[in-house]
C-alpha cells in the first residue's frame, strides 16, 4: 500500500474510532449512529480528507485548535460549512453536546481533532 493510501485509511479508521467512542459518550444521540454510517458509507476517504484540508488547516482554525478556544466548536462553522440548512437544526444540537460536555470529555475531543490536523497536515505536505 503506497503512503498516500495509508494516511487515508488512518484518517478514515480513526474517525470511524472517534466516532465510536462518541456514540458511547452519548448512547442516546442516536444521529451519531447516521453520522457514522454516513461517513463510512458514503465518503470516501480522499472526499473527508479534502474537505478537512480545504476547511481545518487555515491558519485561523489552526490557532483556534491551538488554543483550544471552545468557539471552533460553538461559533466555527467550518466543520459544517456544507450542511443544508434543512439540517442545520442538527449542527445546532450537536454545538449544544459540547456545551453540555464535562472538561474530560472536551479534552477528549479536543485530542482527537489534533490528531486529525496532524494527520491532514501530513497528507497536506505531501500531495498538495
């Protein structure tokens, strides 16, 4: 397997795991369960990596990834800068999941997303 496909396949295998290990944070969230049925799927893994390079790694949210400033998640809409607005509802949701998140669980999440960058970052310098 050449190098390109392997970041992909971490990429995609480690969304599948933050995704999981989400879904055993909220149990009763079930539209995780379509998020992640959705993205494993239906995306492929260069779509997901493209739009996390085109939309995670400018360099505001990078610094707001830095800081760890909470409002890439409440005010940022770059995760979900595609979404309709018919479900616009769900982003909103979600953002309310973070709110309602304790310090463990946003660090958590907060781990998994530097993992992503680092990940993106990587496939980012070598492929573009």
């Amino acid at each position: 397997m050449d190098q390109r496909l392997k970041l992909l396949s971490v990429f995609k295998n480690n969304l599948m795991e933050f995704l999981d290990t989400t879904i055993e944070q909220f149990p009763q969230e079930t539209d995780l369960l379509l998020v992640r049925t959705f993205f494993s799927e239906f995306c492929s893994p260069v779509e997901m990596m493209n739009y996390f390079t085109e939309n995670l790694l400018t360099p505001e949210i990078v610094k707001m990834v830095d800081e760890r400033n909470e409002q890439f998640f409440l005010k940022n809409d770059a995760l979900f800068s595609d979404i309709n607005d018919e479900h616009r509802s769900k982003v909103f949701h979600f953002k309310n999941l973070w709110i309602a998140s304790n310090n463990q669980q946003k660090e958590v999440i907060w781990q998994w997303i530097l993992k992503f960058r680092k990940i993106a970052e990587l496939y980012k310098g070598m492929y573009n």
